[in-house]
C-alpha cells in the first residue's frame, strides 16, 4: 500500500465541505510563491489556470493537490497534512473570506514510508 503525500484534518475537511457547497469542485496549489508563502490555496476548479510545471501530488478529501515543480524539489521528503486556523491570510484562496486559512504542517517521512509513495503525476 502506497502511503499518501498529502492528508487533510477533520477540521479542514468541514471547511472544504462549505467551500464546495458554495463553489462547486475544488482544487489546492502549494506554490510557495507570494502572498501567503508556501500556505495551501483553495480555488474553483476553472478559476486557476495550472501550469506546465504544477504537479499533481494527490488529494485532499476529493480535491486535487499541486504542488509547483521547484516547490516540490523542496518538500519531496516530506508529508503534508493540511489543516485549517482562525485569521485572515492574504492569499486569494477560497476560505479567507471566512476568517480562517488553510495551513500546511510538514513532516519528514519515515525511511518505510520513502519506500513506498504514491507516485505524484506530471503535466503531460
């Protein structure tokens, strides 16, 4: 069983619940760009063009999530949870309007879990 890069709290879950139900399917990108940094964004499917180099590094509670190429040469090594916390960030993502953000937490995988990823999916 191949482990997961990427996973989703409750409390996040719960958000992107009322997101979808407002805004259709859903999508996240991880840049580590500007505004809010490396922070997890939500977006309509459709209101954010992916690029060559976005990669699909698997999904959150249905959602697709990417990650930019030169982002994910950083982050290849680790396991993302993305979880959800009170404040506004200054990102254009979906939830801020809400008075939260979604947050990224990071960890290292462990040499069992590095054996076994699931494989992320490059742009064709």
């Amino acid at each position: 069983m191949a482990y997961k890069r990427v996973d989703v709290t409750d409390k996040a879950k719960e958000i992107i619940d009322q997101l979808r139900a407002e805004h259709g399917e859903l999508i996240f990108h991880q840049s580590g760009g500007c505004c809010d940094g490396s922070a997890p964004m939500c977006f309509a499917k459709g209101d954010m063009l992916l690029g060559s180099r976005d990669i699909k590094i698997g999904e959150i509670h249905g959602c697709p999530y990417y990650m930019a190429e030169d982002q994910f040469e950083y982050a290849k090594h680790t396991h993302t949870t993305v979880d959800v916390t009170q404040g506004r960030g200054s990102s254009f993502s979906l939830e801020i309007p809400l008075g939260v953000r979604f947050i990224a937490v990071s960890r290292l995988f462990t040499e069992e879990e590095e054996q076994d990823l699931e494989p992320v999916e490059y742009p064709d």
